[in-house]
C-alpha cells in the first residue's frame, strides 16, 4: 500500500498562484508515475500532469505554460506550481502515484482549488 498526502490549494483570484504538494509513503518502490489529476463539479477526473521516475513529463494541453510539475524521487513527493490561474482551473486536485502499468494505482484524498473571477 501507498499512502498519498497533500497539501496546498485553497482560494485565490484569477491571475495568481499556488502550489500542490504531495508526499507519498508505504511500498513506493514500484511506484514509476506520479502526478495529479483534477475534478471539477459535473466533470470527468482528467490529468493535470504526471511526471515518470526518470523524469518525462506528461501535461495536459489547457494547462501547459501555466503549471509545472516537479518530482524529487529522493523524498517520494511531486508538486504542482499553478501560475495565471482562471476560474476553469476550479477543481478538486488529486495526487496519484501508479506504477508502470497501472496494476498499481493510489490516490489522494484531494484537495479544494478554488479560483474567482
């Protein structure tokens, strides 16, 4: 078993910033993926980013030049820097951890991201 902890998110306006963080712990070792997928209220889950072990990186379309996905394999954690946030980035914000084929997958208890106009 993995266990996933986060923290971050909250309010804040368009235009700023925050910064998710996640740090995993348990069986890590066969964990190869981690990242974060969002909800929003009537939505599918979808991913934000995810990063690989050896650090390829996955992000999706409508966030890229605005968040960045960071990983140290040392202390098992991945964060999520938002800049320029709008109010579609309102969601709830799940960290996950799989492994390479995703027998293997965990996730947070997520975390409220709320961005007024």
């Amino acid at each position: 078993q993995v266990q996933l902890v986060e923290s971050g998110g909250g309010l804040v306006q368009a235009g700023g910033s925050l910064r998710l963080s996640c740090a995993a712990s348990g069986s890590i070792q066969g964990i190869y993926l981690m990242g974060w997928y969002r909800q929003a209220p009537g939505k599918q889950r979808e991913l934000v980013a995810h990063m690989s072990r050896s650090g390829t990186t996955n992000v999706a379309d409508s966030v890229k030049g605005r968040f960045t996905i960071s990983r140290d394999n040392a202390k098992n954690t991945v964060s999520l820097q938002m800049d320029s946030l709008e109010p579609e980035d309102t969601a709830v914000y799940y960290c996950n951890a799989r492994d390479r084929f995703a027998v293997l997958n965990y996730w947070g208890q997520g975390t409220q991201v709320t961005v007024s106009s």
